[in-house]
C-alpha cells in the first residue's frame, strides 16, 4: 500500500521569466515578476493569505497573466473560499482547457461544495486525458481528490487512476497524526486481491476468517496493528459518493465509540 502525503494545495506550473532588453540584462528580475516569485514562496509555506495578497495585486496590473490566476486561485483554495478558487480556476480553464492542476483542483473544490454532479464531470475530464495519453497527465499519478472533518479527525481521500499494490487499491481515505505519519486509512480494493495480501500475523477486525470472500470490491479498514471490513460491493465497483458516505457513517459510529485519550 503506498502512502500518502499530507494534503497540500497543487502549486503552479513553472512560468517562464521575463526576456530582458538589452540595457536591462544584468539587472535583477522585473517587480512583476518578483511577485510571481513572493507568491509561489508563500504558498509553499502555506501563508495563503500572505500569497492571496500578492498575486490580488499583481492581477490588477496584469489581469490576463495565467500565473497570477492559478496563485490566486491557489490561495483562495488553502483559505477554504472554495467558491472564489472555483471562479478563478473557471477562468483559467477558460482559456487553457488543458491547465490540469486547475481540473485537479476544482474536482477538490466541487467535493468542498458538494456538487457532486461537477465533481463527477471534472473526474471524468481527467480520466479521458489519461486514457487519450494527453500531455501533461500520467495514468501512473494520483490525485487528492477531497477531504473532511469527522469528530475532530482530518481525513484526506486520494484515487489512484490504476489500481496500485497488492490489494489494488482505487481509493485511499487517509488520517495523520500531528507529526505527520498515516495513523490509519480505509481503501476501497480488489477483496480477492486483499485478501490475498494478508499475512499469518494479521489481525483480523469485525470479520469472519471462514467467510466467503466475494471477488469485487471491498472498503477495508487498516492500523498498524489490526485491519477488518468495513463493506463489501458485489455488483462492481461503486460510485465514489456511496464509498465516501460508507466511511463517512462507519468513522462516526466507531470514533464515536472509542474511549477518551487519557
């Protein structure tokens, strides 16, 4: 199972710098283009509102300038003003339709909103330009593709566009610790192939070893320490709004059910 990262906004696509002219070759990069730089730094520290500011008032001396949009937009997004990052991630794909950090983005900002219908179509935008082999996208890459709070716990969701690791896995709910380590995560994977996975020192969770496993998906639950099944598809695999709220009603039952930290 691979791991996976902290969710992080999708910084920009590299720009290319201003061409000096010939009485200003030596000379340091153009104010402009220092704000696309300022930017980018405060994005990559996560001072959103800092980059917010930054590329605000670069577009109001260079409106059309996609950098300054997909910034902005960028920094709308790490402010949870979801509605605004749509806006300006539209604008952006307006005008370059194959910008796919913007569709990335806006499939976490639909999931944000919960339009799903919007959600679903950016997905499947994506997946199109990974089957047609369209550049700029891979079908070996990953997406973050939403995220949520139940009961105090961050969880982050990425889909993998080809099912990866022994259990073939397609989604992977994923909650850390404050150091930054996976605690636990719940993925939605080949039952055949998962259970063709386990080890003789697994723990088994809520199941019966002596079960009939059903050779589609499965939504299993995974620790450290111990692992077990959360819900079992067998008519092929589900939409991912029926997954997402299958964990959603299984993480509320069992945090709910765990005993307080001491």
């Amino acid at each position: 199972m691979q791991g996976v990262c902290r969710v992080v906004v999708a910084l920009m696509m590299a720009g290319t710098f201003a061409v000096p002219t010939p009485m200003t070759a030596q000379a340091s990069p153009v104010p402009s283009r220092n704000a696309i730089v300022e930017g980018k730094r405060a994005l990559a520290a996560k001072q959103f509102f800092q980059a917010k500011t930054t590329f605000a008032g670069f577009l109001l001396e260079h409106p059309d300038s996609i950098e300054g949009q997909i910034g902005l937009a960028d920094a709308e997004l790490g402010l949870h003003e979801y509605e605004a990052a749509e806006l300006q991630y539209r604008r952006v794909v307006a005008v370059q339709p194959e910008m796919w950090s913007a569709h990335k983005n806006l499939v976490v900002v639909e999931a944000a909103l919960d339009r799903w219908d919007e959600f679903d179509r950016e997905r499947a935008l994506l997946r199109g330009a990974r089957q047609r082999g369209a550049p700029g996208i891979t079908a070996r890459e990953s997406d973050v593709i939403d995220g949520f709070m139940v009961r105090g716990q961050r969880w982050i969701v990425r889909e993998y566009f080809e099912p990866v690791g022994r259990s073939l896995t397609r989604y992977n709910f994923e909650h850390f610790s404050p150091d930054g380590k996976a605690e636990e995560y719940i993925s939605l994977e080949s039952a055949e192939a998962a259970q063709r996975a386990l080890t003789t020192g697994d723990v088994r969770i809520g199941t019966d070893p002596g079960a009939v496993v059903i050779k589609d998906f499965a939504l299993n639950w995974y620790t450290g320490k111990a692992h077990g099944t959360v819900a079992r598809y067998a008519s092929g695999e589900p939409s991912y709004e029926r997954v997402r709220a299958d964990v959603l009603r299984w993480l509320r039952r069992s945090i709910a059910t765990k005993p307080a930290d001491k």
